[in-house]
C-alpha cells in the first residue's frame, strides 16, 4: 500500500521579529533583522509620511526601513505564504549624535553627568541645538532621563572650539550653564559641522585616516577637569 501526501513539503514558517516596536531616528536608514517567513510579503504602513521608505530584502532577511519625519507610524507586514500577518510599531525620534561618558578626571562640578552617562545632541527642525542626558538603569539596562538643555559650539580664530551647554532638569526650571574646550579625534567636529550646519571650513580634521573610535575630551574651562566620551553608533 502507497500513502500519499504532503510530507515532504517544508512547513512555512510565518516571517518573525525579536521586538514588537523600535524607536529609529528621522533620516537614519535603519536595517532590523527577522527570521523564517515565506519570501512573499506585502508591507502597509498606518503613517507613510513618517516611515518614508520600506521594503525586505529577502536574501539578508532583513526590514530596510529609511523615515522621512519624526512621528509614529505601525507596519503590517502579511507573510503570504505563510498566510500569516505581525504588527511592529515605530517610534522615529529627531536625529541626534550620543556620546558614552567614558572617564571623569578631576573635580567634576557638573552634577548632571557621571561616568556612563549618555549625552545627545540633538538635531530638531528647527536646529535649536537640544541636549539631553540619560543614565544606564543597571536593573532594566536602559537609559533613564536625567537633564536635558541647550548647547551651542563656537570656534576662536586660533581654532579653540568650545561647548557650552545650559542644563536643567525636569523638575527645576532655572538653567545651570557650563563651558568646555573641546578636545579629541577631530573627525567629531566634522560631524557637528555637517549635521548643525556651523559652516566651519574643512581644515578642522584630517579625513586621510579612518577612525575606529570617535573620541572627544570636554576640559572645564573653570577647573580643568577632563570629560572623555565616545561617539556610539548611529
């Protein structure tokens, strides 16, 4: 006796991701990676106008995801041949350049950041120039808010460029302000320059060498005590 059937059909299993919402930044492409799926999907977003451009790349297995403005957007995804649909939601946040605080030297009067902290420049619409800082909670292992403010960058004619930044936190209004020279590889100026649109000339760093590691060194202009961050990836 023969039996036949669909044994030797692969079970599709439906296109799957390790989260269900992500918060990307507004003109960053973003690559999130997923599992299994058929290879035929249809993609709707519930905010076009936020999420830009999107679609799969079936041989990477990954979401190619480019937002167009800052908002909330959801994306079906309907795996077809799995028949079989999952909704992620997306946060796009305005773009912002972080900084890991590496190393304190010295006396630190800025009470609003400590080793590990990070600082994000943040660029808005309307280029304000926002900061904002956040401390990694060691029990959920995310950042939580600790001050946000203001910052601005100027550059001397003997091509001293100095921060200045104006803090507060949330539940005080009064800003707290404090000035550093700015020190480090200076491939990170380039990278305020071209985002901020300080329209320095080029001569600020040297692009002949690639740079692993971003550094930059705030030195308090009242004490000297040395800030060293590196520059976290987009």
């Amino acid at each position: 006796m023969v039996s036949c059937g669909n044994d030797d059909e692969p079970e599709i299993r439906p296109i799957s991701f390790e989260q269900q919402s992500y918060t990307i930044r507004s003109g960053v492409g973003t690559s999130i990676s997923f599992v299994d799926g058929g290879g035929v999907y249809e993609l709707t977003a519930s905010n076009p106008d936020v999420l830009g451009k999107f679609g799969i790349d079936i041989e990477t297995h990954r979401l190619l995801i480019n937002p167009a403005s800052v908002g909330e957007s959801s994306l079906t995804i309907t795996d077809v041949l799995a028949n079989a649909t999952v909704t992620i939601k997306f946060t796009v946040e305005d773009f912002y350049l972080s900084f890991k605080v590496d190393e304190i030297k010295g006396e630190n009067t800025n009470t609003y950041i400590s080793a590990g902290d990070e600082i994000r420049f943040i660029r808005d619409s309307d280029n304000t120039k926002r900061l904002k800082i956040y401390r990694l909670n060691h029990l959920t292992h995310k950042g939580d808010f600790v001050a946000d403010g203001v910052f601005d960058i100027s550059r001397s004619e003997t091509n001293i460029f100095t921060l200045d930044m104006a803090i507060h936190h949330s539940s005080i209004e009064e800003l707290e302000t404090f000035t550093y020279t700015m020190g480090g590889d200076g491939e990170y100026l380039n990278l305020f320059d071209r985002i901020f649109e300080y329209n320095w000339d080029k001569s600020i760093a040297s692009k002949s060498q690639p740079v692993r590691r971003i550094n930059m060194i705030l030195t308090d202009t009242s004490n000297g005590c040395k800030i060293t961050s590196s520059l976290q990836q987009f």
